[in-house]
C-alpha cells in the first residue's frame, strides 16, 4: 500500500513537524513527507530541515503581488509532489477560500485550545484570561473560517495556579507532539468519515 504523501506548510520552528517526523522514523505514522514550505525565509524549520532527507523551501509572501498568486504558488508546488494531504504546523498565515477550495477537506491545522473555545492567536493567554482550569489542543480540518472546521481529535491540559502563557503553552505542545500524529495516522488508515461538522473515526477492521 503506497504512503499517504503530505506536504507541510510552517512559518516557525518547526517542532509539531518534528513530532511528525519522529512518529514516521517509529513507524506510528504510514505517510511520507513530500515538501516541507515555509512563507517566511528566517524560519527556523528550514534550518531544522538543513540536514534532513525532506524538501524544504521558502515561498515568501513578500515576493507576491496578491495573496491568491502566493496561495496558487503554494498549491503549485504541493500538486508538483502529489502531496494528498495539507498538514498546518505553526503556519501564521489564515488561508483563503481559492486554497481552501483547491484541497477541500484535505487541510489538517492543530490549534492550542478545545476549539471552539479561545481560537485565533495567543489562545493560551486567552485561556488564563478567562480563568478556565482546562484548555488543551485540537485538530481539525480547516474550513475558511478561524479555526472553525469540523474536529478530528482533542486533548484535555490542565492549567495549574502559577501558570504563564508560556508555561500553559509549554504543556499544551507537549500534548500536541502526541495528538497530531494521532490524527495524521487515522486520516492516512482512512479512518475518518465527515458527516457535516461531525468527523467519525471508523474502528479498525
């Protein structure tokens, strides 16, 4: 059976991409990496990717005169490596409708909260603001919404009394690095069903 191909878009250091990496080189996950793209030229998962066996490469925003000719840009060069699916790992960029509808329901994004509560940016903060004693992390499609697509998978974090934002956040990546190749794994097994906003995770025959 041929390996589901995903291509991975960061704007950061990379660290969900290397959970993902790990959980393939341990053979949780049955998919390979076709192109790792990063909008931002400093980012530090291309440095991460220096050394590896994984292409890598830098589509600046910057050198686009339209949003929709840097996302067809992008599309291009995924097509180019028949990548089947998106995988969102700390890309800072909200994506439009013409990308959304290029790989409709093939777009994978973790956010930092238990969506639909806090989304958007600084979750964690919005978190402690709030002064819930749960937050935690979900995976889910992406729609052309603010981290409103259909769930696939969350993970409770409890936030202790002495947290920062960046304490909770430290904790709430650790579950990340579990749960998002838990949800890759289940998406290349072809173990999830979308119905509406409900996404079922079939049993293993």
């Amino acid at each position: 059976m041929n390996k589901t191909v995903i291509g991975v878009l960061a704007s950061g250091r990379g660290s969900n991409l290397q959970a993902i990496i790990d959980a393939i080189q341990a053979g949780r996950l049955d998919a390979k990496i076709g192109v790792v793209i990063s909008d931002n030229p400093d980012a530090n998962v291309l440095k991460r990717m220096a050394g590896a066996d994984i292409q890598a490469l830098c589509i600046d925003r910057r050198q686009f005169a339209s949003r929709q000719q840097f996302e067809a840009a992008i599309a291009e060069e995924l097509n180019l490596r028949h990548v089947e699916l998106v995988v969102l790992a700390g890309f800072m960029r909200i994506l439009s409708q013409y990308f959304i509808d290029r790989f409709a329901g093939k777009i994978m994004n973790i956010h930092p909260s238990l969506l639909p509560a806090f989304p958007g940016e600084n979750a964690q903060q919005q978190a402690l603001h709030y002064g819930v004693k749960v937050s935690g992390c979900t995976v889910h499609f992406v729609d052309e919404g603010m981290d409103t697509g259909p769930i696939i998978l969350q993970e409770a974090v409890p936030v202790l009394e002495d947290d920062t934002a960046e304490t909770l956040s430290e904790r709430i990546l650790h579950a990340e690095h579990i749960l998002y190749p838990r949800a890759l794994a289940l998406y290349c097994e072809g173990r999830l069903h979308s119905e509406g906003r409900r996404v079922r995770i079939i049993d293993k025959e």
